[in-house]
C-alpha cells in the first residue's frame, strides 16, 4: 500500500498533483476541502454548518473532518492506497489519521510537502478567484488561510519528520516537472 499525505499551503498545487498521482499509483483521493465543498453544494446539515467555517478562512471541526474521512475508509477499502489532501490540518488530526489507519491494519507510508513562497501562493490563488470565483478565494480570506497554515498546520510536519516520514518537493515550475519530482522522491524514498 502507498498511502500518502500531500501537504502544503493553500494553493501549493495540493489538488492538482494528486490527480495525477492517484491515475499514476491507482490511488483514492481523499480531499477534505473538496469534500466540504460538496457537501456545500449539495446543501447538507454538514454542508451548511462547514460554511460558516469556510467562508471565513478558518478550519471546520476536527470531528466533523475525522467523521468524513472515516466513512470513506470504511466504505472504500482501496488496497493500493490513499492520497490525503488537506488532512490532517493540525496535530490532532494527525494523530487521529494514525489511529484511523491503524485500525485498518494501515500504516502512512509518507508526507510529500509542496514547497511555494508566499508571493507565487498569493497570485494563485487570486487567479482562481477570477476564474473560479471559490468563497474562498477573496484577498481577505486566503490571507487569513495563510496565517492559520502557517500557525497550526505547519507544525504537522515536524510531527512527520520526527517518524522519518517526510519528504519536500520544490513546488514552483510546470506541473508535470513537479509531478516528476514528486513521483522520483516517492520512488527514492521506497527503495
Ligand atoms: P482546501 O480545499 O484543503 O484548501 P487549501 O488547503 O486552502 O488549498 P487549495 O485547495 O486552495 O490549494 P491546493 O494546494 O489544492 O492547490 P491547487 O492544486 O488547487 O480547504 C478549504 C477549506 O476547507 C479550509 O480553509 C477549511 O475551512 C476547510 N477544510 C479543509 N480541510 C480541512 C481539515 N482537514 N480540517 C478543517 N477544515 C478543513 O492549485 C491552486 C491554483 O494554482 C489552481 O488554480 C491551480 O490550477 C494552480 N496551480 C497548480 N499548480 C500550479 C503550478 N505549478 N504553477 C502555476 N499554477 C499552478
Ligand atoms: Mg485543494
């Protein structure tokens, strides 16, 4: 099993190289933003509670994200693997994945962090606002996204780098020099 984390800030390209390593390595992925997004669109209890997060650039519950997460493992049973993007935003999210995975007899293999400077981050995100128009994506709030990346999901990489399970991959460039990157240090990393 490969079963991965791709970390990184907002707009670090998290979404879209795990779409081609999943088609690469036969993976499930397993967003929490866009599954929020979802839920959203669908106008669910869920859905309509996590706004009131997300329009704001602050983080949905733990258990609202664990509980989501968790059904998808159970119903899923993916053998080859799971890509996680955009979880665990936090420690214990971090540690509640160790137990989840756990309990499935399931190990995290390793967390691929996307490296991007703030400024490339920015005028990502801000295109996206013009093309996409996500809530999210309005000037005040991906600052807010930002400041709350950098202030509690951060740390979840040392949390990582203290099993000797983490890797960074420079984020800047062509998307499929990136994924290149990506998918060496993952090779490297198994040998
Ligand atoms: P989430 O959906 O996880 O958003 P995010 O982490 O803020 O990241 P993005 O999706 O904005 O960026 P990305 O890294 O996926 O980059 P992408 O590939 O799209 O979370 C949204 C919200 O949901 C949170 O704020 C929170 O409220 C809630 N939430 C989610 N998970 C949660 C959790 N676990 N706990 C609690 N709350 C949670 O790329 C960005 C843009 O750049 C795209 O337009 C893309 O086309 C472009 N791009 C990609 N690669 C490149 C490149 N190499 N060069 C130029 N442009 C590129
Ligand atoms: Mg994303």
């Amino acid at each position: 099993m490969l079963n991965l984390i791709l970390f990184g800030p907002p707009g670090a390209g998290k979404g879209t190289q795990s779409t081609k390593l999943i088609e690469k390595f036969g993976l499930t992925h397993l967003s929490t933003g866009e599954i929020l997004r979802n839920e959203i669109t669908e106008k669910t209890p869920i859905g309509i509670e996590a706004s009131k997060y997300i329009d704001h650039g602050i983080l949905v519950p733990d258990d609202t994200v664990i509980a989501l997460i968790t059904a998808r493992l159970v119903q899923n049973g993916n053998i080859n693997g799971y890509v996680f993007d955009g979880f665990p935003r936090n420690i214990s999210q971090a540690i509640a994945l160790d137990k989840l995975l756990a309990r499935f007899d399931h190990s995290l293999t390793l967390l691929v962090a996307l490296e991007v400077e703030y400024s490339e981050l920015i005028s990502r995100l801000l295109l996206r606002s013009k093309n996409e128009g996500r809530t999210d994506d309005a000037s005040a709030v991906v600052e807010k996204r930002l400041k709350l990346y950098r202030e509690v999901t951060e740390p979840v990489m040392c949390y990582y780098k203290n099993k000797n399970k983490f890797i960074s991959v420079d984020g800047l460039g062509e998307q499929d020099e990136i994924f290149a990157k990506i998918v060496a240090a993952i090779e490297k990393y198994r040998l």
